[in-house]
C-alpha cells in the first residue's frame, strides 16, 4: 500500500510499503479515507525528535472497516469509525480511571501508545491506505455512515479532543475569561471549545495573520504578540486583572515575541503573566524530555526556565498532559451531528495521499494559508 513515510529532517516521501494484517483476535483493518497532518508531526518532520527514517506517519485517521478480528465483538466490516490517537488496552488501571493517554499496557516501559509516533509504540500510522487499529473494539468510535460530516468527524482523532482537554486541564467553567496561546489547529480547537463550554470572554495569541482572522471569526478577541507583550494586551482589555485561566496550545518550538528565536518557556512564563491570581493554566502543548534541537543545553534536556516563584505567589495551578481522547470524542461527535460544533472551520487543505510531501513543507513554513490538512488516501464506499 502507499503510505507517507519519513527520510530525513525536512523529507517524507509517498512510498509502497507493506499492507497492515490482522495480528490479534481483537483488531480491525481500516480502509482510510481521511488521515490529518498534525503540528507535533512537524516535531518529527523538523528533526526534532528521535525519529528513524522508515516510520510511517499519522496518528489522526478515520475510515471504514474491511476485516475483524475473531475475537471483536461490536465492530463489523463496512462500519465508519474515527480511532484515537491514543493506542489504548481499556483495562489497565490508568485506561479504567480515564486516563487512556496513559495506558499501561500498549507500549511497555513507557504510560501511553499512539500510531505513527516516535517512541509510542510499534503502531504504524495512518497517513497511508490501511491502518491496523489493535484493541479495536475499544479504540473504535463508530459514526453514521457515508460521507457525511467527514472534515469534522476526522478533528475527532485528536486536535478537536485536545484543544477541548486543554480547557478541562484548566477547569475552564461558564461565565470564565481565558487566554489560549497558539492559534494553531489546537489552539483554535481549544479557543472554540471554551466558546462551547460558556466562557465570557476568549483570547487568541499568535502571529500568524491567518490564524487570527480565524479565531476572530469564530468570536475570539486576537492577541499579535509581536505587537507588544501579550500579557500586557491581555491585562489592559481585563481591566489590569488577567484572565481566570489559560492554555497553553504551543509547546516547546514557542517563538520569542520578535519570532526571531525560539524560546522554549516563554508561553509557560506569558501564561503565569497573563492568568490572575489564583487562576488555572491547562497545558496541553507539547513538551519533551529532550529535544535535540533546543536552543539551549538544558532545552536539549527538557529543563526549562519557568517562572515557579511567580507562580507559588500566585497561587496558581496547572494541568499537563496529552489527550485522554476517549473522555470526550463520543460527546463531541454527538455535538456535531446535532449541529452544534462544526470545528472543520479549521481544515484549510483536503488533499490526495500523493501530495503529502509538499502539504508538509508549506504547513511547516505557515504558508499559502495551510493551517489544517486532511489527506484523503481513498474514497469512502
């Protein structure tokens, strides 16, 4: 089958691989019509991570089932179904207590699995025709079938899950302002769900003109960082007090506020900034225990320089962590099949397998108004 595989830094190429199998009595092979490109997949496109040339990339995939397992028990072939990102057993103690991004049993030596990830597991990505999806009756979230609704239900694998975890780390309620720094694809979702979950007010930072028209049209109030401390903007339009919470949609490629530099802990800092006293920031940007390409020695290492003290005087707290998908795709589904959430405002690019390589370098360079793509290996039945 083709699949999008990774060369070098700055390379992936189309290439014939080997088809996905059956492995175990509780998997299903899915024929993929959608696989999106995510930001933490440039984290392995840039080089920075430990990712080997071969591995095949994609973690947000949807489909229809062509074979099951003898041991699946709620699946058949020719459902529609949106996997997880997370690879996750479902009986662990973490999977029991909700925690699937942490499931103990899916990549041993290491608390969670997901495909097409460096380090996640041996789970083999999506971006590709075929995708072997284990502990299938579990990872499975059935959708109506057709084609309906596609753009929206494939934000289910991850970034729409995500960006509405990063207002449940900040235990966002009706009624709260927040601050979401990054206007990514997952700091959109998250600006679009704490509009869902009734916040006041929702303020979007970034850089990117296109990704701030973007989240002004969906009712947020945008913040160009390069304009001024963003903190600063944020405090003079909360009457000087900060907002109740924020998120941190970015990670550790976080650019300096000139966008000349990366600075890996300056949103961890603006957000101790921008937050009032006593507030809460949700962390659901990217960290990692070391980054070959960090700015700095202790960068490299995953240590970085936060503003801790600031914090304890603040008595703020933070919630960090991937995704637990699983906690929210069913609710969020149902929501856009009632009408309420349509989040594929995002998608600005649905395009065929084949032009994965140059989706990946004009979505790496913020280019030619490429904010989301969805890569469409084949079409639905």
């Amino acid at each position: 089958m083709k699949a999008v595989v990774y060369e070098k830094p700055f390379a992936v190429k189309v290439a014939e691989v080997e088809d996905p199998r059956i492995e175990h009595p509780n998997d299903v092979l899915v024929r993929v019509t959608s696989s999106a490109i995510c930001g933490s997949d440039l984290h392995m496109y840039e080089g920075r991570t430990a990712a080997e040339p071969g591995i095949v990339f994609g973690h947000e995939n949807l489909g229809v089932i062509e074979e099951i397992g003898s041991g699946v028990t709620s699946l058949k072939p020719g459902d529609r179904v949106v996997m997880p990102f997370n690879v996750a057993c479902g009986f662990c103690k973490n999977c029991l207590a909700g925690f699937t991004g942490f499931c103990l049993t899916v990549n041993p030596g290491f608390a969670g699995g997901a495909y097409g990830y460096v380090a996640m597991g041996p789970y083999k990505g999506g971006q590709a025709e075929k995708l072997r999806v284990p502990y299938a009756d579990f990872n499975c979230l059935k959708l109506p079938a057709g084609e309906q609704w596609e753009t929206d239900f494939i934000l289910l694998a991850d970034i729409f899950p995500t960006g509405y975890h990063g207002c449940e780390l900040a235990q966002l309620v009706p009624g709260e302002s927040i601050a979401v720094y990054g206007a990514g694809p997952v700091g959109l979702m998250a600006a679009y769900s704490a509009l869902l979950r009734g916040a006041s007010k929702v303020f979007s930072v970034d850089r990117v003109p296109e990704r701030l028209a973007k989240a002004e049209e969906i009712g947020a109030v945008p913040i160009d960082f390069t304009k001024g401390d963003p903190a600063e903007q944020i405090r003079e339009q909360t009457d000087g007090e900060g907002t109740d919470k924020g998120v941190d949609a970015v990670g550790y490629q976080a650019q300096s506020h000139d966008a000349s530099h990366e600075e890996p802990a300056i949103v961890l800092n603006e957000l101790v900034a921008t937050v009032r006293p006593t507030g809460m920031l949700g962390v659901p940007g990217l960290y990692v225990p070391s980054d070959p390409g960090g700015p700095d020695d202790n960068a490299r290492r995953g240590q970085l320089l936060v503003s801790i003290g600031k914090m304890f005087e603040k008595g703020q707290r933070m919630g960090t962590g991937q995704c637990n998908v699983k906690r929210y795709n069913r609710q969020l589904r149902d929501l856009i099949i009632a009408g309420r959430a349509k989040p594929s405002f995002v998608v600005s690019h649905e395009l065929p397998l084949d032009q994965a390589p140059v989706a990946y370098e004009k979505f790496d360079k913020r280019i030619e108004g490429y904010t989301k793509v969805v890569l469409h290996p084949v079409l639905a039945a």
